[in-house]
C-alpha cells in the first residue's frame, strides 16, 4: 500500500500554548508597529497617493500576517482558510486575498509520532489488528490520512489521524489571530465581527471533534444508502476515538481529472444533476449542510458499464456540517421560492426578514438587490429569451460552465448601489452562500449542460 510520493516529514507540529502565543504576539507586536509608523509618516503627498500607500501597506501587511500563521501550522493554518472561505463581509479585500495563498502544510508528521498518536488513542492490542502504511496517502492543517488494512479480513480503510496538542489549541489560537488583526490594524472588532468569530470559533471545534464527524458521515451514509448516486465511507468504530476517524476506503478520481473531463457530456451532466439534488436535499429537507466547498471532498468512481450502474460520487469529510434551524432555513427557501417565481416584493421580504436589507432603503436599491438575487436562479429558471446565447446549447439545456454566470452577477451587483446599503448577512447565511458557490461550481467545472428547473420544482412544491 505504500505510496511513491516523497516529502519531508517532521517530527512535531508546534502546538504549546506558550511557544504557539509568543510567535503570535511577536508577529502581531511587529505588524503594529509597522502599521503606526506608516500612519505617522503618511501625511506627505495628494489624497490619491495617500490612499494608495494605505493600500498597499495593508497588503504588506496582511502578506505579512499570512507569512507567520504558515509557519505554525496545525488549527492557525485552518483558521485562515476559514477565515478566507467566509470573512469577505468581515475582512478587508487585501486581508481576504492574502488568506487564501494559505495553502494546506505540504510535510507531514514522521511515522513515529503518527505511531505514538494511534497507541494512545488506539492501544497496543487494537492496533495489532491494523497493518498501517508508514506513508500518509494526504497531509492536511489538523492531520494526516494514511491506509491501512484489516488483518483479519484484508478490509482496506483510511486512518485520518489528528495531530497531537491540535484540538486544545483551537480557542487560544483563535484568540490570538482575531488579536493580531486587531493590532495589525487589519480589521475592525465589532458585534458582527465577534459573532462571526464565534461562529469560525464553533465550526473549529467541529472539525477537531473527529467523534461527531464519524456520526455525522454514518447519519449521512443512511440517508444516502439507497441512492446508487452517492457512496459514503463506512466508519468502523472500534477503531475510531476523538482524535482518530477509521473509515473503509472508497476509491475515485478527482473532479477535475482528465477522465472525468473525457466523460460524455450525459454522464458529467447526471454528476452534476446528482450534486444539486443533494444540495436541495440538504437544504429543503434535512436542514444538514455540509458547508466546506473544497473539491477535496468529492471523488467520482467512472463506472465500467454505464448501461448497468451510474458514475458515482464518493462524499468524503463531514467535518463542517451544520445544521439549520428553520427559523432560518425557512425565510430562504421563501426568497428561493420567490425568485424563482420572480417575485420582486416577496424577495426583498426575504432580505428584510434574514436582517440584511432594510425597508427604509431606496426603491431602486430594493429592486436591484431582488433582480441580483432572481440572476443567481438563472440556470434552475424556466427556459427563457433572458438566458444569454452562448450559455444554452442546441437542446436548449443550460451550460454551466460556459454561463460566466458568477462574473456575470458579480458585475450586475457591482453596476447598482448594493453595496453601500448592503449589511453584513447573518453568519448562517455566509456559510449557505459559501455552500451554494461551491455547488455552482462544482457543476461548472464537471461542464454539465442541463436544466435545473425540474430539480427545483419537485422541493419547492412536493405536493404538486
């Protein structure tokens, strides 16, 4: 089962309060300085200049930021990429940029740390029954993933293994990157700002508890169980603790590999019709989403004989599912039901009642702000002479890829007024609008081509 990759491992992640916190401050001490001699020394020049000089100092800054928390690794590198994911609404654009070059820890713990770890959590008799590749298959911010196989059967499984001092570290790591954005002058700490780092702050503990992620995957695998569209990995419990998640091993591909992208249109659009279905599932009747849109977490399995059983997708980590109250959920679905029935008034009633629009707005900012939210339903619309040429084909199917259907709303609500009225959106509703671009995207780079109406119908109005 060894694997032919070859990069350095290291023989311990640093995740001591102490030393975590000193590295911090002192990188947080640092940045504040340099933002207060720029602020002291940038009188000279036009107001232009002086504006561009701001900008690019908090560039430097966040780059600089970034650059610190890359060299601690564990739950700062993740914070950071929640962070990035879901902190445009709270973060300066400069800080958001430079968040997203974090990029997961490419060394690994060596195997005779990830050995003492699996002996703690595990014991000595269990872990006799495993026979585990020395080499991890996947190196992640909070741990690694490495093969293993059952003696007593040759089951093959995966062992996603948590890095040791990991978990604890959550809350005084967080603590110290929301400080060190202060001090940096990166952002400004108000009630919308601490509610949504609470929310991150939650999300955290979630990804660490990897107890509940093996309950969440095996509510999941029941609920999909007699989907043939869908495979979950069946987690095995007994070897299985808080900071280790056995699953069985689920082969596929990446969604973006050429073998996929070679795929007959009619089967990369069932892939995609299979996604949004299951993100109407979640949505319209669950209320579970898992929120983390990272291609990371799907693989397709091609099937070797279409005519017999569909290509499927393997659905891995469910570490960041939250689940919704419908005192949320419902005022979205009613501005989904809405937009796709066109209703402006009803939209903007949406917007009003999730906090993020006001009726004492503009009538004019009120009606582009509904036709921004209606655009984003395009491709689950009733075909229509608004869809622009190239984004149909010439079986009138909708073609999500070639659409530009993100940059082209990006654009609609730049030409309006939104944005200086907008306010920040309830914390549920980032992590929603996060969930629902990862979806869009996902069927895009798939290059489906069909139309999402019929999909839409049957939640919207399960009765008719």
């Amino acid at each position: 089962m060894s694997t032919s990759k070859t990069r350095k491992a290291v023989s311990r992640i640093k995740t001591g309060r102490f030393e975590r916190q000193l590295s911090l401050t002192r990188a947080g001490l640092f940045a504040g300085t340099r933002m207060a001699t720029h602020m002291a020394t940038n009188w000279f020049g036009g107001r232009e200049t002086r504006e561009q000089r701001s900008r690019d100092m908090m560039s430097s800054q966040a780059r600089f930021l970034v650059d610190e928390l890359g060299k601690l690794k564990g739950s700062v590198v993740k914070i950071g990429q929640v962070m990035a994911l879901y902190g445009e609404h709270f973060l300066p654009e400069e800080v958001t940029e430079a968040l997203h070059t974090l990029e997961d820890q490419t060394t690994w713990l060596e195997w005779s740390s990830i050995r003492r770890v699996l002996l703690e959590e595990l014991g000595a008799q269990r872990l006799a029954e495993l026979e585990v590749d020395a080499e991890p298959i996947g190196a992640a911010s909070l741990g690694q993933v490495h093969r293993a196989r059952r003696r007593s059967d040759g089951l093959e499984l995966v062992l996603k293994i948590q890095y040791p001092g990991v978990a604890e570290a959550v809350d005084s790591d967080l603590n110290a990157v929301a400080q060190i954005l202060k001090m940096a002058r990166l952002v400004s700490i108000g009630p919308e700002f601490n509610e949504w780092l609470e929310e991150v702050r939650t999300m955290m503990h979630r990804e660490v508890d990897y107890g509940l992620e093996g309950r969440t995957t095996e509510h999941f695998r029941q609920m999909l169980l007699d989907d043939d569209r869908f495979i979950v990995p069946r987690v095995l419990p007994e070897f299985s603790t808080s900071h280790v998640m056995a699953s069985t091993y689920e082969s596929g591909i990446t969604v973006g590999s050429d073998e996929v992208a070679n795929l007959p249109v009619e089967r990369r659009s069932a892939l995609g019709r299979a996604a949004l279905e299951l993100f109407f599932r979640e949505l319209f009747v669950w209320g579970e989403i898992q929120t983390d849109p990272n291609f990371g977490n799907y693989r397709i399995r091609v099937s070797p004989d279409p005519a017999r059983e569909p290509d499927r997708i393997v659905l891995l980590d469910f570490g960041a599912v939250q689940e919704y109250p419908d005192r949320f959920l419902n005022p979205v679905r009613k501005m989904i039901e809405a937009s796709y029935e066109q209703d402006r008034e009803r939209v903007i009633e949406g917007g009003i009642a999730l906090h993020f629009m006001s009726r004492d707005w503009p009538e004019d900012v009120l009606y582009r702000f509904a036709e921004v939210c209606m655009s984003v339903l395009e491709p689950l619309a009733p075909h229509n002479s608004d869809w622009p040429d190239y984004a149909v084909n010439e079986q009138g199917q909708y073609r999500w890829k070639q659409s530009d259907l993100p940059s082209r709303v990006a654009r609609q609500a730049a030409r309006s007024a939104i944005s200086r009225y907008f306010r920040i959106p309830p914390k549920e509703f980032v992590f929603l609008n996060r969930k629902l671009i990862g979806v869009y995207t996902l069927i895009a780079v798939l290059k489906a081509e069909f139309n999402g109406e019929d999909l839409l119908r049957a939640y919207l109005y399960p009765e008719k």
